[in-house]
C-alpha cells in the first residue's frame, strides 16, 4: 500500500445512519475496550446475548491460555437465535430465503424454522443424543442443514459440520476424531444442475473403520434417488420427525459449553478440531453482524459461503439469525446455470448486504468479460448497500472492479480479516466508519488487540512487516483444539512469545502513515486455495499415501490470477521419471486419487515429476527452493547447501 493509495471515505448517508458512525465512534469503542477489556465486553454481552442465568464474571484466565469468557452464565444458542426474536415479535419474519440449484424458492419464517429445528432436536433427543454428544453433519447447503446444526444447539449436542466437497476418507477422519454417535446426511447434493452423492460417501466413510462411536445416520431426502440403506442404523429424517412435538425445551448450557467443532488444516499434522465456546462465539457473530455489516431490520443479508465452513456458521448459521435478520441462503454453485447467477439473485431477493469471497469474483470478472451477458452491468443492483469480502487477500484489482461493477462505486466493501479459530472478523473496515483502501483490511474490530510483532514478540513500527499476532484474549477465540489441549497451546501460544500472544499464522504489515494493516499471506506451510485452507503437509501425505507409485513428494504453493493460491506438487515415483505422455497420465492419476483421500479442492494444478528432491545434506527439502520453480522463477537464492544441485533444472524443465 502506498501513500498515495485511494482512499474512499463512508458514505455520508450511510455512514449518518449507521451502528458505528463515524470514525470518532469507532475510537471512542476502541478506547472504551483498551480502558476496561472486561466491561467492555460485558456490556456488549449484556446487550447483545440472551441469557438464562446472567454472568458475573466475564473473563476467567486462570487457565490461560484456555481462557474462558462468561461462564457462570448459562444460555442456548438456539434459543437466541429462534425464541427470542420471535418474543420480539419476528415470528412471521422471513428467515432465511432458501434458493435451491435450479432456482426454485422457499422462503422460511422465524416461526418455522423453530417449528423444524424443535422437531429435528426432538427426534435427536427420541434417539438418545444428549448434551455434549459430538454430531456429524454432512450436508449442502439446505434448510435442513442450518435447522440441523440449530437442532443440535437446542439440545446441547456439539455439531461438526463436514463440508459435503470432502471425500469419504476425510469425512471418516473427521467422525472418528469426534467420537461423533450419528451422522446427519442427506441422499444425495445438487450442485451446478448435477446430482452428487452423500449418503452413498458417509457409508463408504463408516466402512472404512474406526466409527464405531456411531449408531445412526439420519438421512434427509433431497433428490429422492435410490440410496443404499441399513436399518437399523439408517433412518429417514422426515419419517422421524413426522410425529414430533413441534415444542422443544432448550438444554440451558454453560457459557463455555462447545457449541461447535470444526476441522481446519494447520501446517503439520491431521486436520485439528477447532472447538468454539456458546457465549463468547455467540456475542461476536451477532456483534459483527451489527458492526461489520450494519445489519438491520430490513436488510437482505447474503453470505454465499458453504455451512460446511467456518464462514457458514457465523454468517449464516448464527450471526444473522441472532440478529433476526432476513438471509438467502443459496444451494448452488456461481456460475450454473450462467456466470450472472449471483447478480441475478441480488435482483431478484433485493439484498442489500452482499459477502462473498475474492476466488468469486475474480472469476466473475473472467466470465464477464468473456461475455457480456454475465456481466454485473446487465442487472439491477441498486438494492445492494455494503459488500463484503472474506477469506483471503482480495487484490486491489479484484476489489475495483467488485466496487464498481457490482457496488455501483457507492458500497463500502469491507475486507474482513479473520480465522475459523477466531469465531469472526478480527480485522475489518465498518462501513460507517472506516475510510477504505483497496487491498487493506484496516483496523481491528473494537476490542481486538491485533499487532504486529517481529519472532521475539516485540512490537515492530508501523511499515515494518511481521508476524501478525493478537495481544489480548476474546471472547470468540478459540478454547481448545479437540483431544489435543497441547497442540492448542503450543501451535497458538508458542513459548517465543511467552504464551502470552495468540499466534494467527499470518503475516501482516502496517501502513506507515494510517496503521492500517495489509495481510501478507500465510507464514507457515499452509495453503489457500480459493478461500480454502489446506496444509501442504496434509496433501503430501495423501500423495504417498499411493505406495505403489509414490517414493516423495514436496507441495509447495505458486501465485494463481483466480484462484490466489495454486497447489503445485513435487513428486519422486518408485519408477523411472516420466516425460510426455506418460507423465500426463499419471499426474492424473495421482490428481483423482488426491481427490479420493481428500476432496476435489486438494487436487494438485501442477504435478512435476522428478529423480529427486532438492535436499540439504542433512536431507532437509528446501521448499523455498521449490516455490521458486513452481512460480517459473529463475533461482537467485543460495544454494550451497544443497546435496544435489542439477535437480533444480530437471524440475524446472518438466512440467
Ligand atoms: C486468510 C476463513 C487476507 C488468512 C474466515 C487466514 C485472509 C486464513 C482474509 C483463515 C482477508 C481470511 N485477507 N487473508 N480478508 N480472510 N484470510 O480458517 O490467511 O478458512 O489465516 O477462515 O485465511 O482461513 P479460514
């Protein structure tokens, strides 16, 4: 970011009307929480949460690093997303505007949505799942699927939501971390106007061993196709809801109850279980809502991110809903059955909040000026008034072009920073507040201690690019990884910093003159590929996982104009190294089998086979080495210590 970076001021009409006004209000909350942390954050908990038994106390870090954040307190999650809006009088409110793949419509009221979540909880509960049971949910994106996860909150069932793009081998993983005692699928996904399997991948994934924990698979139906079917264990959704009371008392929780887990990569090892807290998660997704994207009582608030990640929970599954907001909720994929599919839904719902992620819209751009049919122009999107961006960097660019093709030039877009680990925006414009610079995510969110610090945890100038860290606990943060209490702290508050700083994992720097931050990418071996994050490691790992062909493999990450980050993978084969024809084939090959360990979103772009890696003598892969020739770059680093240097020009020549 430079000096002379645009800046574009609030709106003045926008900025006049809302939650945070001005950037003097966005101070004054600034100072308020780095007066007094805990009554900050309790006053906002007062306000923004309902509660059975109020809390006494907010901030318990006798524990520390596992801090716990209002738990005398006791509350449901479900109740303050569905009960106390309808006691507000939001019962015949539209809920969630449901639009599935081929464009059909349903609108559900808050009324209904308690009416199927209190039945699906019932049925659960018929079945003996009970409070702290673990819960798998693998499903698409459905009313089924957000009434699922609001079901298990009711009872006090901690769900870990599958995204339905993982492949059996992952899914079994994922259950079998969990403990979980039941699966909740559904026969089969439409995506893109093609039917995909789900239940038929959850049998595979019990069959693979290890799940013993589960006793049922509670089946919704959505294609109506023919489904293989074990009773007892698999059972219909609908027939075992069909006699259930539509009454549903919630399970009053304490605060520090996991509402949540949800598996993400980290640069070593499996995925981890990232379990989230009820009260501390709760308050932020409604307060982001409110601040980040001035949500009110006539908005149309629309989050195009999947359930089946960490965006889908707080932004569709909890924030908005806490709120009582309207949301659509959408089935399909962008570009089906044309690339205007999401400017035609904005037309046709009216929404006024739009948050989607920079892989999106830089793939919006190719298709609309390929063809201008698709293009944004051709639609109308007055209704919108804020736009959101999330999950990666968004280059200044992409960001343009989403300001003015689809914002009009007038809808601030907020470029909010954050982490499944961080439950919410951590970094973020508000768009009454914050001047704009396109490709910065700006200031923290009030009461979020972000800084920059260098690898002993001392505070670098603004200019001067570090580690991005977190200096103070929050209530949305992360409790624990699941069954791994030790990896929690030593991966989030390593020693180098005293256990005193949360450890984000990326880089970040701050403008010299604004302070606003710019992120600057992943510092440890993790990738993101279209908003995805997934560990080199992970994909290293299922690559050899193909012992008959596979002796090493390396994955490092290259530069990609749509999608951000590119898999690029380094692979050394129990056979002669291929060329041509041979080896297209077996990039393939090994392509559709990381697909098969994994999902399709951890295919390799790149495959490169070589006789070799390049190691140091102590046999140390020089990955730094690997990420230069993925880019195409000419090698300028030192590579003295390298044990074998004609490799480098070998793997830079195939491809
Ligand atoms: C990256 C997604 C730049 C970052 C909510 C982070 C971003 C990782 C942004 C978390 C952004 C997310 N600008 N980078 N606005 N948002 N990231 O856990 O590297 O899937 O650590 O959570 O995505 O990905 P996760």
């Amino acid at each position: 970011m430079s000096d002379t970076a645009a800046l574009y001021p609030p709106p003045t009409a926008l900025a006049a009307k809302a939650h945070v006004s001005g950037r003097a209000a966005y101070d004054r909350l600034v100072a308020e929480a780095d007066a007094d942390p805990e009554g900050y954050w309790g006053r906002l908990a007062r306000e923004y949460v309902g509660w059975k038994t109020p809390f006494t106390r907010v901030l318990d870090d006798s524990r520390a690093p596992f801090f716990e954040w209002f738990n005398d307190g006791t509350l449901n999650a479900s109740w303050n997303c569905l009960e106390r809006n309808i006691e507000r009088g939001l019962g015949a409110k539209t809920a969630l505007i449901f639009e599935a793949d081929d464009g059909a419509v349903t609108h559900v009221s808050y009324r209904q949505l308690l009416v199927r979540a209190n039945r699906i909880a019932n049925a659960l509960r018929a079945l003996g799942v009970k409070k702290g049971d673990r819960v798998v949910i693998y499903m698409a994106m459905s009313i089924d699927g957000v009434a699922a996860m609001q079901a298990c909150a009711r009872i006090g069932a901690i769900h870990s939501v599958v995204f339905g793009g993982f492949s059996a081998h992952a899914l079994r993983d994922r259950i079998a971390d969990t403990g979980a005692c039941l699966v909740i699928t559904a026969d089969q996904q439409v995506r893109g106007g093609k039917q995909l399997p789900l239940k038929a991948i959850v049998d595979e994934a019990l069959a693979q061993g290890g799940c013993a924990s589960v006793r049922h698979v509670v089946v919704a139906r959505r294609t109506g196709a023919a489904v293989p079917f074990q009773a007892p264990r698999d059972l219909w959704l609908n027939e075992l809801v069909d006699g259930q009371s539509e009454h549903c008392e919630p399970e009053w929780v304490e605060a520090e109850h996991p509402l949540f887990l949800l598996y993400t990569s980290g640069s070593t090892g499996t995925p981890k279980g990232v379990q989230h807290a009820t009260g501390g998660y709760l308050l932020h997704a409604a307060l982001t809502c409110h601040w980040t994207f001035d949500m009110k009582a006539d908005d149309i608030f629309w989050c195009t991110a999947d359930i089946g990640w960490v965006t889908g929970h707080t932004y569709i599954a909890y924030g908005p809903l806490m709120l009582g907001a309207t949301q659509i909720v959408f089935e399909g994929v962008p570009t089906y059955p044309d690339a205007g599919r999401f400017w035609k839904m904005i037309e046709a719902h009216r929404a006024t909040i739009f948050y989607t992620a920079p892989t999106a819209i830089r793939s919006l751009i190719k298709a609309a000026e390929a063809n201008e049919a698709v293009h944004p122009a051709r639609y109308d999107l007055a209704s919108l008034r804020i736009l959101g961006s999330v999950g990666e960097p968004i280059n200044p660019a992409a960001w343009t072009w989403y300001h003015q093709h689809v914002g009009g030039g007038r809808c601030p877009i907020v470029d909010t920073f954050w982490q499944t680990e961080t439950g919410g925006h951590m970094i973020t414009p508000l768009p009454g507040a914050t001047d704009l610079v396109p490709g910065s995510c700006t200031l923290p969110f009030p009461g979020i201690a972000a800084a920059v610090v260098d690898e002993t945890g001392n505070e670098l100038p603004w200019g001067q690019g570090g580690i991005l860290v977190v200096k103070r606990p929050w209530p949305s943060m992360i409790r624990t990884i699941w069954g791994n209490p030790e990896r929690f702290r030593k991966g989030y508050f390593p020693e180098e910093f005293q256990g005193r700083y949360y450890l984000a994992g990326d880089g970040a720097i701050r403008d010299a003159k604004t302070g606003y931050f710019t992120i600057t990418g992943r510092i440890d071996d993790v990738l993101n590929v279209s908003g995805h994050r997934m560990g080199t490691m992970e994909i290293e790992s299922a690559l050899v996982a193909k012992t008959d062909l596979v002796a090493e493999a390396a994955v490092v990450g290259r530069p990609d104009d749509t999608t951000g980050e590119a898999i690029c993978a380094f692979v050394v084969l129990k056979r002669p190294r291929p060329t041509g024809e041979e080896a297209k084939a077996l990039a393939n090959e090994l392509r559709n089998w990381v697909a098969k360990e994994i999902g399709p979103i951890a295919k390799p772009k790149d495959i490169r086979f070589g006789d070799n890696l390049p190691k140091t003598r102590s046999g140390k892969i020089m990955r730094r080495l690997l990420r230069s020739i993925a880019k195409g770059e000419a090698i300028t680093q030192d590579t003295s210590t390298l044990e074998n240097p004609a490799i480098l020009e070998q793997l830079a020549q195939t491809n």
